[in-house]
C-alpha cells in the first residue's frame, strides 16, 4: 500500500482540515439531503447586490483590442489600466501611490499575504499579530515557522502601550520583531477600528524600533458612521507601511481582484515572487476591474453596500438582543461585517458547532482567529451574506443553543 505521508515535505505535512473544514463538508451533506444551512460565517457579499448588469455591459461593449489584451498574457505587476485606476482610488483616502512602480495586482488579498510570508518570513523571525486577528493570515505566516508575539486588541484596536511593552521584552531578549500585521479598519473579527492616535502611534514605534507595518484594508470602505478610517498607509513617511486591500468586500470575491501599495523596492520584489506562483492576474477580471473604477461603479456599489449591511446589522443586534442569553456580550460595529460575541470562560464554540450546522446554522468560532487555540468561548457572526428573514432565524437557533450552553 502507499505510504502517501511520506511524500508530503514539512509543510506540506502541515496542510490538514480543521474543524471548519470538516463541518463546511458536514453542511455540503446535509444540504444534498435537502436540509437548509443557515451560513452566519464567512465575509460574503450579499447575493443580491452584485453589479450585474455593469458587468454584463462592460463586456459587450468592450473592444476586439481588449479582449485580445484579455485573453492573453500580462504583466505580473498587474495591467497598467487597473493600477491607474487603483492608484487614483487609493488617493482619495489620502494614499499616495505611483501606479507604474508602487502598486500591484494580485489574485485576491489573499495572495498578496501568501506573497509577503515568502519575501519576508524566515522560520524564527518575530512577527506581531492582535488576539484576536484574521485567520487565514495567521495561517500564511505559519506556513514559514515565525515566531508570534501577540498584542492584546481593545475598542480601540491593537493596544500600542501594550506593544511597546511587547517590543521592550523582545529588546531585552535581543530580538525585534521584523513586522507588525494589522487589520486597522473594522477588524476581523472584533470589527473594531484603530484610533487615529494609535495608528500614529504605531508608525512612531516602527521608525524607533526598525520594524515593517502590513496593514491589510478589506472592510474599511463599509463604513456606517461616516468615511473610511485614515488609513495607516496615508500616514507613512517612511515606507515602512505595506498596504493591502481588495475587491472582495466592496464589489465581487468572484473577481479575486486585490492589490498591494509599498515602496518600489518591495513591490519590484512581489512582482518577481508573484511571478513564480500564477505568472499574472486573471485579465478579464482586471479589465471588469479598471472599468468599474473608471466608470464610478465601485464607489456607487460602496455606498449601495453601506445602506445594505447597515440594515443587516442592525437586524441581527435585535435578534440577538432578543434571543442570546444575557451572559452573552457583544459589540455594535461601525463598519465591516461581523459581529463578535464573548460568551463565558466554559462555554465552548468550537465543540458547539457541529451540533449548530445540524440544526441548521453556521458560524465561525472564535478560537480560530487566535494564535492560543484554547481560548474557545467566542463566535464570529456575518451579517453580510444571509438574508434577512435568515438572520432572524439563524440568531433565534443559536440563542436557544446558547441559552443552554450557559
């Protein structure tokens, strides 16, 4: 018989479903028996608000030119056209970034983190991640053998006093860490936002200490109480802020459109990396991109979303109100797409979720969003997706589930 394991490298050894992975696949089987899956879990985009007849417009008028340039081979930069665009998006939140040698096109945000672990992770640097912090990054980085040190994350975001108590001892130790990686903008998952001192705060400490600042932006475009946040990266002098950010939250996931904004230097090196992994980015999508921008769709399709899950959010906080147990405590967000509930120290979420999906409902438990997998008494709820009459019946079930939990 074959021995498939030992063929797998080091990493490759590491890749093994989790409890997400072994209940998505549970609900795939209950929902082939015809059993109705409420999803509260991942950042989707609402089903109904995608930008589909631009799009279809977009490629009907587009030209024999264009879909020659298409279909073919392109830069691995990304296409001059969408990095134009782009660089003029990011200019309106105060980002300054020379679309020929500072940006450049990735497949999904996603790529741009899986990227940057390989550039800049050697197996023992120190990195610094909030706990809580977005998953799948904690998941890229582990991919190169870091070392974590984790900075408590508040109402208002990455605590820097803690940070700087954090970087002290790594000083005391002879160690530095090489980066800081931040989501600033309605945080994944807590959905809170970095305050504007804190985020200068933070660019003070990498100037002192020599360390590189990864800000990755998804959510702070779903803004409900008015404009985006200032982004970290607006405040850089130094080049010493590598940004993210991407389609996936405010136009289409199904495009995989994300970029990345840093020093020429960095971004000449993404493009030699990216190069090696998908040669370039998808062209039809980065044409429906450049064209979305160019024509206003994206900023219309911002403030079209706003208004949608401002709503959305604001019926889950009354279901929740209504039917979460009162040892329940949770945040109002002002942006973003989640909502993240503590529970109390013995209820545990991971072990709870299987029983969830059987009953018909999803969610993301928080365990997964901390390098200390043990702290287990926290969800992730998402708002954005599920519509609304599920909302209401996907809190109902769980606030029974959790009414006897606790």
């Amino acid at each position: 018989m074959l021995d498939v394991d030992g063929f797998y490298s080091k990493l490759g050894g590491t890749f093994k479903p989790g409890v997400i992975s072994e209940v998505v696949l549970a609900a795939f089987e209950l929902m082939k028996q015809g059993k109705k899956i409420i999803s509260l879990t991942g950042g989707s985009y609402d089903p109904k608000s995608f930008a589909f007849d631009e799009i279809r417009t977009i490629f009907s008028e587009a030209p024999t030119e264009a879909w020659q340039e298409m279909l073919q081979y392109g830069s691995n930069r990304g296409s001059s056209d969408l990095r134009a665009e782009l660089s003029k998006f990011m200019e309106k939140s105060g980002i300054e970034a020379d679309a020929d040698g500072e940006v450049l096109v990735t497949t999904g945000s996603q790529q741009a983190l899986d990227i940057l672990s390989r550039l800049f992770i050697d197996q023992g640097d120190v990195i610094v991640v909030g706990s809580p912090t977005y998953l799948q990054a904690l998941a890229a980085f582990k991919q190169f053998g870091p070392e974590f040190s984790v900075v408590p994350v508040d109402d208002n975001g990455m605590d820097t006093e803690a940070l700087e108590t954090e970087i002290k001892k790594l000083e005391g130790k002879g160690r530095k860490p090489k980066l800081i990686y931040t989501v600033p903008s309605f945080q994944n998952p807590t959905s809170v936002v970095l305050s504007q001192d804190r985020r200068q705060r933070m660019i003070e400490l990498a100037d002192e200490y020599d360390f590189l600042i990864l800000e990755d932006n998804p959510y702070g475009y779903i803004s409900f109480e008015g404009p985006m946040p200032t982004p970290i990266k607006a405040l850089d002098d130094s080049g010493r802020v590598i940004y993210f950010s991407t389609f996936s939250k405010i136009v289409s996931p199904g495009l995989r459109i994300g970029w990345v904004a840093a020093r020429r230097e960095f971004v000449t090196k993404f493009s030699v990396a990216k190069g090696n992994v998908d040669i370039c980015t998808d062209g039809l999508s980065q044409y429906v991109a450049s064209e979305l921008l160019m024509r206003g769709v994206v900023d219309r399709q911002i403030l079209k979303m706003i208004d949608v899950y401002r709503r959305k959010r604001d019926l889950m906080l009354e279901a929740m109100e209504a039917h979460f147990p009162e040892e329940a405590e949770w945040n109002d967000p002002g942006g973003g797409l989640f909502i993240w509930v503590e529970m109390p120290e013995g209820v545990d979420t991971s072990d709870m979720l299987r029983a969830a999906v059987e009953r018909g409902v999803g969610y993301i438990p928080g365990s997964n969003f901390f390098v200390d997998s043990s702290i287990r008494n926290y969800i992730r709820l998402n708002y954005s997706f599920p519509s609304e009459d599920d909302i209401v019946e996907g809190i109902e079930i769980l606030g029974e589930m959790l009414k006897a939990q606790v």
